[in-house]
C-alpha cells in the first residue's frame, strides 16, 4: 500500500467531491473544498482529520455561505511541505497564503480541535480578518503539569521514528481499532464516518502529519496573545468531549471574559459530524449577530 493517500482509490467517493479542486499555494499542493455563495466562511478540521469531517456540514452551510475547506498540510490529499515541522505558525502562515491564492477572503471562520488554533493564529497575525472566530471543541489551552512535560517529548520522539506511522497504519487495517479511537473522543459516529477516518489513518503519511503537529505543537504564545485577538472568539463546547474537556472553555473565559461559550450538551468531541444541522444553526445564528443577516438568509 502507498504511504499517502489517493485521490483514486481513498477519494473515488470524497464526501462533497464535486466541490473539491487542487490548488497550488505556500509551495505545495493543497486539496481545498470551495462551494456554496454569499460571505466566505473558512473552515479548519483538526489534527487527524481531512475535509471529509464536514461532510454534513458543508453541504448546510453553502446554503448561505461560501465554504472554504482546505485539508490541512500533510493531511488528506495536501502534500506535506518539504522538510516542515508541522508547527503552529507555519500552519497558520501556509494557510494564509491558500487564502490568498483562491481570493476568496474570509467573514468568518470555524475551526474545530486544533484547527480553530490556527485561525486565532493567522487572525492575531494580520493574515485574515473575519468578524469573528469560532471554535468547536477548540482545543487552545497548552497541556499543563506533568501531561505537559511529557506529551510534547513523547510525541517528538514518535514523530522522529520513521516507522511508527507505518506500525500505527498497519494497526488500523483493523476497524475496530479505529472505532475504539472515536468512541474515545466521546462521539457516536455512523459507518460511513469511521470508514473515512480508516481510510485515512491506514495511510502513513496522513499519520505522520498528525504526529508532527503533536510534535511541534506549542500554545502558550497563543495562549499569551489571545488576550489582543479583535473580533469576537466564540466556542461551541461539547459537554461529553473526551479530547479537549469542557473544564478547558471555563478556564479560558476566566482568561478572556468576553469569550462566548454554547454548550453542546451530550455531544463528544466530533460535535459538528453528530449534530451538522444544529452546528449550521449555530454558525448562521453567529453571522446574523454580527450584520451578516441579509447575506445569510436562504
């Protein structure tokens, strides 16, 4: 089996393949999502993940929005930069540049888990400028105490081992290995969702990348700089997220008082893939909050 992911064999049935379209940007080649009309919102997907995680989703939100939905560096169908460490700043610098690229700047952007730390990113920095920020189940607190002192080496250490994303691949041949993964994030998801993750985590360069993002992942300049982040920061917080547990949202509204939480009570970290029409709600309620309302409407 090939390292990285086809678009042949893994995408010959992509959800929302009709919107997809391969752009060159940064230096590498991006698979990117763009569908719908009116205000572009900007979708982010989180470590592991690939545009497939919005497959309810995007579909709702091009009702009112155009979505632009890129796989992230490494992951899904983007080619991995050459040489890169996966971390946060070049994430955030190489999907400013996509942006630039397609034209199509953002009104708003909805990041989950790690992705709504690289839109506060590229916010912060000047690279984009949407009216607000949302995260679902956004994970922006860096690990603390002894978690801290030992996730990062750890994951260095994996990352830097060429043959652990084989091993892990390999390992997830084997779908019940990749169901007991989501079940741990404290989310139901049906067949054709956990057929996808499979797909992608039976693929070692799509591991790799999700390694080399734990690897290099460092949130406390994030964390220190959100303080001066512009527009509104609104989380959409599943109340049974195993991944990033909804304690971390009060502690950063202790951090940020203007921070806005929505409780998602009884949905786990794949809050969006669980629920998409109460997500889309939520966002177009957002948009319309902040002027975007004749633009929004169906």
């Amino acid at each position: 089996m090939s390292g990285r992911p086809d678009w042949l064999v893994d995408g010959r049935d992509w959800p929302n393949r009709a919107a997809s379209r391969f752009v060159k940007a940064a230096g590498f080649r991006w698979h990117v999502q763009v569908a719908g009309q009116g205000p572009v919102l900007l979708l982010a997907h989180g470590t592991g993940a690939a545009t497939h995680s919005w497959r309810g989703l995007l579909p709702l939100l091009a009702r009112r929005f155009t979505v632009v939905a890129p796989d992230l560096p490494g992951h899904g169908f983007t080619e991995m930069p050459a040489g890169a460490r996966l971390s946060l700043p070049l994430m955030a610098r190489a999907l400013t540049e996509l942006t630039a690229a397609l034209g199509l700047p953002a009104a708003l952007v909805a990041g989950h888990s790690a992705g709504a730390a690289i839109l506060a990113r590229m916010t912060l920095d000047g690279g984009i400028a949407p009216r607000a920020v949302i995260g679902l189940n956004a994970a922006l607190l860096p690990f603390e105490g002894f978690a801290g002192q030992v996730f990062s080496p750890v994951a260095r250490l994996l990352a830097g081992l060429p043959v652990v994303p084989w091993i892990f691949a390999r390992r997830a041949a084997e779908r019940r290995v990749v169901e007991r993964l989501l079940q741990d994030t404290g989310s139901t998801l049906d067949p054709q969702g956990v057929e996808f993750y499979a797909r992608l985590i039976r693929r070692p360069h799509h591991v790799a990348a999700a390694l080399g993002m734990m690897a290099h992942w460092d949130l406390h300049p994030l964390l220190r700089d959100l303080r001066r982040l512009k527009p509104p920061l609104v989380l959409l917080v599943g109340g049974a997220d195993r991944t990033v547990p909804p304690a971390d949202a009060r502690r950063l509204r202790a951090i940020l008082p203007n921070l806005r939480l929505v409780p998602l009570p009884g949905l786990g970290h794949l809050a969006h893939e669980e629920q998409p029409e109460r997500v889309a709600t939520l966002i177009a309620g957002i948009a319309e909050e902040l002027g975007l309302a004749s633009l929004v409407r169906a």
